[in-house]
C-alpha cells in the first residue's frame, strides 16, 4: 500500500509540475540539502537510485521526497524541517487571507474574549488554564 501511495504522490507531483525540493528551498531564501544530506542514512540502494541518472535526483528532487528527507535528516523525523514547515505555514496563512470571516479579515482585527491572567494579555498559559489540561 504505502508502495503504491508513494508512486502516486510523485507521479501527481509530476504531472502538476511542481518544483523541486531545492527549487522551493531557493524560492523560500533556504539553503537546499546537500546530496550528502539527501543520501544520509539511506541504504545502499535507495543511493544507486539517487545517483542514477548523473544524479538528476539529487539535483532536483521531487518535491514530496524533498520534504521527507528534509524532515528525516534535519529534523530527526519528528517534525517537518524548514521547506516542509514554510509549505505548511503559508498554506494556513493563504486560507486565512481567503476566508472572509477569518481574524484577519475582520475589522478591527482578533481580540480574544477567554479570560486570561492579565486582562487584555491573553497567552497560551491562559488558553491551556483555560482548556482545563494543566493537570497530567
């Protein structure tokens, strides 16, 4: 299954033409991976696919891939790393900008209305007193 899942998201990724991961990383004023970087860890023959072809796909990974590795490898796997956060990030912020009745949209901007410690400071403690989660 994830055999196929994987094939698919890069078979779209091409036929949508997305850039490369580097090409994004260069877009976002991000320092692509290194080769080294993309191959680390690897074993031996997923790095004769990378290397095949002149190592076309070291200079211009597909995209899905990219943000994969790039989460592996920089950020040990447990979170996305800076070309996969920037995706993410915009995407939020460019359906925030799209939603008329987003905060940010709205005149006058976002005030929250939850009580907080400080009236008018509201923080995340607040929100997180306010959840009822402080307690394990």
């Amino acid at each position: 299954m994830m055999a196929i899942l994987a094939t698919r998201n890069l078979r779209r990724g091409l036929a949508l033409g997305l850039p490369s991961g580097q090409g994004m990383a260069k877009s976002f004023g991000i320092a692509p991976m290194t080769a080294a970087q993309l191959k680390s860890g690897l074993p031996a023959a997923e790095v004769a696919v990378l290397n095949s072809s002149g190592g076309l796909l070291l200079k211009k990974t597909p995209l899905w891939y990219y943000v994969l590795r790039e989460a592996a490898v920089l950020a040990g796997g447990n979170q996305l790393g800076p070309v996969g956060r920037r995706i993410v990030a915009e995407t939020f912020v460019r359906m925030l900008k799209r939603d008329a009745s987003s905060y940010l949209n709205v005149p006058g901007g976002f005030t929250p209305i939850l009580p907080s410690s400080m009236p008018g400071d509201f923080t995340v403690a607040d929100l997180v007193a306010f959840a009822g989660v402080t307690q394990p």
